[in-house]
C-alpha cells in the first residue's frame, strides 16, 4: 500500500491510517511508540519527535518529515508504526507487507 508519494524536500505532514483488513483501526488506548521508516539501501530515517496520533478512534496518525528525510536515490521507503498498550504489548501496522512513501526528485 502506498501511503503517500513526494517529491524530496517536501516537509507537509503526512497522515497515516492504520489498517486491518482494509478497516481503520481504533487505537484508543494505544500510544504511538515509534515510527519505522526505511530507505530501499536499508537506511533509517530518523523519526524522532515527528510523529503522533491524528485520531485514535479512525486510527489515523501523522509524521512531520525534515527536508532531508527523504531521497528519491533511496525510494520506496517501508513504513511501519509500533504502537504499545497500557500493558506493553506491541502491535505494528500494517502487520502485512510494509507500507510504501514513494520519493521523486524535484526536477525529472
């Protein structure tokens, strides 16, 4: 699933849905703990403090990019969210194939 494509240097938030078997998912009760986002070569892009919950009841979330976060050298990126329980159990979304943001350079 392609969650959004850009063109490298964009730094507009990005909104997520969180999926399961093609249906939002309530994440009320969740936190969002980390947003795993890697380039094609296996990089990590740093996702810290840039992300967060846009609304738990239509499981939607959102990451705020830097203008260096994304390469169109390094595309399509996987994406995954980890989200955690008041007991800590972990879930990631999607649970499937990873989702994709897909990077186009800014003149081609």
């Amino acid at each position: 699933m392609i969650i959004a494509e850009v063109i490298e240097g964009e730094t507009a938030r990005l909104t997520i849905p969180l999926l399961e078997d093609g249906a939002a998912v309530n994440i009320t009760g969740f936190t969002m703990s980390d947003l795993l986002i890697t380039g094609s070569d296996g990089t990590a892009v740093t996702t810290t403090a840039d992300f967060g919950v846009v609304s738990a009841s239509a499981g939607t979330v959102y990451y705020d990019p830097d203008a260096d976060d994304f390469s169109a050298a390094k595309s399509p990126y996987r994406v995954r969210v980890k989200m955690t329980d008041g007991d800590s159990k972990v879930r990631y979304y999607p649970n499937g194939a990873s989702a994709q943001i897909t990077v186009r350079a800014a003149r081609s």
